[in-house]
C-alpha cells in the first residue's frame, strides 16, 4: 500500500499569480476553447501580434495585435486569408533574418490528422509575409492538397505535431531547421531556405536515430534549441510525453548539425512546451507547464502520480542551472490555472496551460502570452492572457524577499 501514498515534491518557487500583472486577450472562445499562442514582435515590440488557435486541434487561426507592449488588445482581425478559417492546431510563428538584413516571417500549422490509430495525416500548412501584419494563403507541404507535385503526399504518410515546435537558423548559410515530432513520438527536422524568393524544403529527417531506444522509451516530443554561451553550442530541451521520466536535454557542439545522447533533466525544470528568451544580459528565461511527480515509496514516475504547478518562468544564469538540481536560477509561477476539484489543495493548477509567446526589450521588460483558465470564476472554458514583468525589478524583489519562497 505504501506504493500509493502520494506526497508533493518539494518545489522551491516565487509566486507571482497574485500580484496584478495579468491582461485577458480573449476569452470568446466557440468551444470554449481558446488555446496554443504564439507572439510575434515588430519594430522592437512597438507592434505585438498574437496568434492562437480556436478550438482543440481543429480551428481557425485567430490574430489580434497590441501597440501598447501587450496592455490592450485589439478585436480579432477580420482581413485574413481566407485558409485561416480552416486551420488544424498550434500555429507558431517565426522571424527569419537573412544574413543581408532582410527578414520574412514564417507561421505555420501542423494537420495530423488528429487519430492516432488512423494516422490520416495531412502534413503542415505555411504562410509567408514580409512585413508581419499581412499573410500569404496557407501552403500545404508533405500533404495530399498540396500544389507543388515535389511536396505532395497520400493522407497518412506525414502526421506533424507541433510544427514547428522550434527552428534555428543554420551557422553561415540563409537557411533554417524547423522541428515537430509525430505519433510515434519521433523528433523530425526540416531544412527550410529560399531560391529565387520562392520557400524550399527538405524531406524531413529524424534527429534522434542514434538513440531511438531512448527517444521511444520517453515519447520525445515538443523540443526547443537555443544556443549557449559557449560557441558552437546548443541545448535541445525535450517533453517527454511517456509521463515515466523528468523532462530530458540533448547538446549539440557544432551549432546543431548532430546531438549527443540526451540526458534527463532535474525537477525544477521539467515540464512541457519550453520556450526560451533572452535579457539582456544573457540571462536565459524559459517558460513551460510545470509538470511534478508526487513521491512515492517506489519512486515511480507515471501519469498516476502526476500533477501540476501551472505556467512558470525560470531565470538562469547559464545551462548550469538549468542542468543541475542545486542552481542558482529563480523558479517563477507567472499565474494560476483553476482546477475543477483542487481538494483545497491551492498549489495545485489545471495542466492545460503553457504553450508560450514572449517578448523581452532591451530593458527586460516582458510580455508573455499563454493560454488556460486563468479565471478563478469560470474554470471550464481557457482564455488567453498576457502577462507583464519588469525582470530586472522581479530578480531584485526576490533578493530582498518581497516574493516569499514557497516549497510546495
């Protein structure tokens, strides 16, 4: 019976869902239902765009823009391509930046199908724009509606999930890798450039075949790279939908050509759908879905022992806080998913939540977007918020204990 008894981890964080830095972008959603945002930022956060998805899995793409830093909204844009209005799941959005100046910005959305025993998926859907505001028609890739015969294939053969869930651009060349992962829980990369203007890409390639056994064992899913401190170095952070394991890592050293064997990751990092930014002093700040696993007497990890903090922030000085349980970063709960029964429980928070946008300027002033129900009145339908932060005031106030340090 001791198998059973379920104790909470001892988590140590800064709780900031209580203080007033939270602004509702939405919360009129069809099912009720609003979820998954991206941000994009322009000229220096002058212009925000947010993009989000209504409805779970299938749903249109929904973009509201902010001239403010994220303190007011507008109403949802109305001067969309039509092929927005039939749009699959979590589109994401990046900036590409040419190595003459240029840019372009990429969003895309995945189709699998939404079946993982049919597996009818349908490859992913890309807009262009070159100044962020107005998009190009979806354009499918590695799906049967397809245009271009090179890109096309029969329902099936292609079920991204997350696409792209992270993409960086490749060392010395106008090109990128976009990465998503399928139902078998295979991590995929796309190489991503440009001829004569016009989009090219390659067949997508696993990245973890070395280490399938490891891959498969903790159903890899939903990475994120960022590039370190250390030249030529990248870190690959990695959901592991198994729910049998922290969350894990992997390391490139030659700018993210290969991998070595991904490692698993401590508890105060561990989570789902990690998204990493920048101070300006190089501080990394990533946010994700707190993910826990109550101790038990076997120490087993399993979706029975599982619970949720809500969305965090954690602040590193370098990837040695991020890969060691002993660091020297802040673990921060920007704000507080409601559960429908906590028990009385009020750490505990609703998991459907994370699946950030961020923006910090070159004061550290943020605005991330996320989604959930963050209404402690309404804790059946999400909405999408925007929370705001002075990071460089967050970091002072904790060491002078304005923040008390919580344990559970």
């Amino acid at each position: 019976m001791l198998t059973f008894i379920k104790m909470p981890v001892s988590l140590k964080y800064y709780d900031l869902s209580n203080t007033n830095n939270i602004v509702l972008v939405d919360d009129q959603g069809k099912n009720k239902y609003l979820a998954h945002p991206d941000l994009l930022s322009l000229d220096d956060g002058k212009k925000l765009v947010a993009f989000y998805v209504n409805g779970h899995g299938k749903g249109e793409t929904i973009v509201k823009t902010s001239s403010d830093y994220g303190k007011t909204w507008s109403k949802r844009r109305t001067d969309l391509p039509n092929s927005f209005k039939n749009t699959e799941e979590t589109p994401t959005i990046f900036t590409l930046n040419f190595n003459n100046g240029k840019k372009k910005y990429l969003l895309i959305s995945a189709r699998p199908g939404w079946n993982a025993k049919n597996k009818k998926g349908e490859g992913f859907d890309i807009s262009l724009s070159d100044d962020g505001i107005n998009y190009s028609e979806h354009v499918n890739y590695f799906g049967p509606n397809a245009k271009q015969e090179e890109y096309r294939r029969k329902k099936g053969v292609w079920n991204p999930i997350v696409a792209f869930s992270t993409m960086h651009k490749i060392a010395n060349e106008d090109a990128w890798y976009g990465y998503f992962h399928d139902y078998d829980f295979i991590i995929y990369r796309i190489k991503i450039t440009f001829k004569d203007n016009k989009l090219v890409l390659s067949e997508p390639e696993k990245v973890f075949e070395k280490y399938r056994s490891i891959e498969k064992k903790h159903k890899f899913s939903e990475v994120q790279i960022f590039k370190t401190k250390n030249k030529d170095q990248m870190m690959m952070l990695i959901r592991t939908e198994a729910r049998n394991s922290n969350s894990y890592y992997a390391i490139s050293n030659d700018n993210g050509k290969t991998f070595l064997e991904p490692k698993e990751l401590p508890n105060h990092i561990t989570g789902d759908r990690h998204k990493v930014f920048f101070t300006s002093d190089n501080k990394i700040v990533i946010f994700f879905r707190k993910i826990d696993y109550y101790q038990n007497f076997m120490n087993i990890k399993s979706k029975f022992y599982m619970y949720s903090h809500g969305l965090m922030m954690f602040i590193a000085n370098d990837i040695n806080d991020i890969i060691n349980p002993e660091h020297h970063g802040y673990l921060v709960k920007l704000g507080h998913t409601y559960i429908k029964n906590s028990g009385g429980i009020n750490y505990l928070a609703n998991p459907d939540t994370g699946y950030t946008g961020a923006y910090i300027d070159k004061n550290d002033k943020l605005v991330v977007i996320s989604y959930g129900k963050f209404k402690k009145d309404d804790r059946k339908n999400t909405c999408i918020v925007a929370f705001h932060l002075d990071l460089k005031k967050v970091i002072e106030d904790i060491k002078t204990n304005k923040f008390l340090l919580q344990t559970k």
